[in-house]
C-alpha cells in the first residue's frame, strides 16, 4: 500500500527507520522518530499528525516550543513545509500522494493484524523461558549498576543526604515531571528544610513542609500566606507554576498531591536523619522484606476515615525502593566499606517482587511473546526490559540487542 519512495512537498526523498512511540502527553504525537533524508541525512525527532498541512498553524503549533523537536509533519493532504516556533522549517509529507489504492483500501488495510518485523519477535518461544530469563536478569543487573555508578558520582560531588533526597524526590515526579521535582530539590535542599523542621512537633513539621515545597514549586496558593513562606524562603527563586506538566495528569498524580506525600515521608525521617532512616529499613528488611517499600508509603490524613487514595501507594514505593534505594546503598556502602550492605542490597534487588506493568513492560513482554509476560516474574526482570528499551529499542539498535544476538547464534547452531 505504501509507495517505493517517499517525498516530500519540497521535493526530498526520505525513509522512515523508526517512527517513534506515542506521545500521551502534550506535544508532538510521536516523540523519538528516526529518519533519513537525502538532503540532510540521519535525523532523530518528532512527527507531527494531522489531516491537512494546514492545521499546523491553525493548531498553534508554529507558536508552541514543545514541537520545536519536530523533524516531520505526516498529513492526508498538502504539501506546504512548517515553521518552528525556533525559526527552522520542517518538510510535509502528504500521504495521498504516497499510498497505494483508493481511501477505502487503505483503511480496511490499517485494521489487518500486521506481523511486527522486529527481530525479537515471539523470542520466548524461540529462546524458551531459561535463557531469555537469563537475558532479562542480566540487562536488570546493567540497569542496577549503571544507577548505583550515577549515586557513586553524585556522592563524590554531593552530602549523601542530599544525593537521596534528590533521587526520591525525582522518583515521586513519576515520568512527567521527574525534572521538576529535581529541579526543586535543588532549589530547596535537604539541609535547609531540616533547618526549618528540627526540634519541632511532626505535625507543625508536616505543614512547614508542606509550605516551602509548594512555595517553592509554585504552587501555592497566592492568596494563603505567600508573603509568609516568600519569607521563609528568602532570596530563593521559585519555580514557575507553568513549567508543571499537567496535560492528561490523573488527580492522584497531581504534583501538589505528590508533594504533600513528600512533606509527610521528609517529616517521617527528618529527626532521625534520612540516610539513617532508609539504612534502618534495609536492616529491618533481612527479615522482612516488605519493610523497605512499606517505609515509603504515605496514607495521608483521610487516608482511612474518608477513603481516599493514598499521597504515596505501594507501588510508588516499590520503584522508590527499588529504583532509588538499593542502588544509592549500593553505592554509599562501596564509598564506605560497608560489604554486608552492598551484599544485601544486591540480593534485595533480585528477589524484589514485581512492580505493576507500565507502556514499556507492556509492549515489550507482547512483543517477546505470549508466554513473556508470566516470565517477567521479579523486579529485577521489569528494569531488565526497561534497560532494553532505552539502550536498544528505541535507538532502533536491534542487531546489537542480546535478544537479538542470541536469536542469531541459536539460529545458526541448529
């Protein structure tokens, strides 16, 4: 249905390599495309979608700098080039010149179950379960050591205390806003919250975090004491309330929830010290393993009289756990000849539960096969895929996966 060559309205030929994942978020529709032009080469970016070349300026889009990525506009009709909000120009490709057959045949053609080409496909049933596993738990322990090597710098640069603070907050920014919670615990540390909140009751502690964070991330409300907390924090610049992604943000993973999930766990470890307290549930956690993320979890005020969701559940725990716990004690124990936690840390890792299933896990485990997804039985196989993910799959660098590698070789040993 597709036509030999692709060209665009200004007349440049290109190939689509990748086409990029969907975008759920603001923004481009599909973020991480590859393609090739004759013109101008290899080219990573976004592609845009819509019906006519002219949407993009009736949409705003050529005022919005969040498509400032775009490398592609894929229209049904028109050909007219667009203009960034940057000032460069991006090419227009129209498909009704470049498909095949009438409008009818293409649509009952975009509904066939389409074989996927990726050379990892049904891999569970080629490699069978024991050595795909195995391919799994060596790309989770890569994840492991490359996070546990990024605390290791971090600590030679940084107090420890600060180090996890800055990670656990990133981690209750979830994917949207991961940036923003870090860039707010930059501009608000450890040290000065502790400042603040030493030698006071937990519950005026709660609310002066609550305060600072949110003054801080500015969010708080402008009629309610700004002057106050303005004060507080001194010649502190706050962040814009702008520069906060909510677009499609459920009401439980608002940030202000976020935060106040954040001012309840500071609080929690505030007087007896925060790399003290996670210490201390690594310790608790040889005995019980759910020790750890349960010391992460926050209900909230009305948590259990009225019902409501909890500030931090279970499963935010778990990846706070086990994506920023054990590895920064990983690397803390190494800076400070402390063998027994590096080993605990370690074993933790790899008989931690799973977490629930997120896009990455998801779409992975349905492309190795139907049987993968009962295979990806432990915490350590899930960061497996997602190491796969973002070192191979979506550079498109599929000949030098170990899923792929290993296809080949037990393919030519049989």
């Amino acid at each position: 249905m597709v036509a030999e060559n692709l060209v665009t309205g200004s007349g440049e030929q290109l190939q689509i390599i990748y086409p990029g994942q969907e975008n759920r978020d603001c923004g481009p529709d599909f973020v991480g495309a590859i393609i090739v032009t004759r013109e101008r080469g290899l080219l990573v970016g976004d592609i845009e979608l819509h019906a006519k070349a002219s949407d993009w300026k009736s949409h705003g889009h050529h005022c919005d700098p969040r498509y400032n990525g775009v490398i592609l506009q894929v229209v049904w009709d028109g050909e007219a080039p667009i203009v960034l909000q940057n000032g460069k120009i991006a090419p227009t490709l129209s498909l009704r010149h470049c498909l095949k057959g009438s409008l009818e045949e293409v649509c009952r053609w975009a509904y066939l179950n389409v074989v996927p080409d990726e050379p990892c496909y049904g891999a569970v049933q080629k490699l069978g379960n024991a050595e795909l596993g195995r391919l799994l738990d060596e790309a989770g322990g890569q994840r492991f050591w490359l996070k546990a090597a990024r605390f290791a710098s971090a600590l030679m640069e940084e107090p420890p205390s600060e180090v996890l603070y800055q990670g656990i907050m990133e981690a209750l920014g979830y994917t949207r806003n991961k940036e923003q919670f870090r860039e707010l615990a930059h501009r608000l540390p450890l040290a000065v919250l502790e400042g603040f909140c030493l030698g006071k009751p937990q519950g005026e502690q709660i609310r002066i975090l609550k305060a600072l964070l949110l003054g801080m991330a500015g969010l708080w409300p402008q009629d309610s004491q700004g002057g106050l907390i303005q004060c507080c924090l001194g010649d502190r610049e706050p962040m814009c309330a702008s520069c906060w992604r909510l677009f499609r943000v459920r009401p439980e993973n608002h940030p202000v929830r976020r935060l106040f999930g954040a001012a309840y766990l500071l609080a929690r470890f505030i007087n007896e010290g925060l790399i003290e307290g996670v210490l201390r549930l690594l310790e608790e956690s040889r005995s019980d393993i759910g020790r750890l993320e349960a010391g992460f979890m926050v209900g909230g005020e009305n948590y259990r009289s009225q019902g409501e969701r909890a500030l931090i559940g279970q499963g935010r725990a778990r990846e706070i756990a086990v994506n920023i716990a054990l590895p920064f004690a990983f690397a803390w124990a190494e800076a400070n000849s402390q063998p027994w936690l590096t080993e605990h840390a370690l074993w933790l890792y790899k008989v931690y539960p799973r977490s629930g299933d997120n896009e990455i896990t998801r779409g992975l485990t349905k492309l190795l096969g139907a049987k993968a997804s009962a295979l990806v039985d432990s915490a350590r196989r899930q960061q497996g895929l997602i190491h796969l993910d973002k070192t191979f799959c979506r550079q498109r660098r599929c000949g030098e996966c170990p899923i792929a590698v290993s296809l080949q070789q037990s393919a030519v040993s049989v």
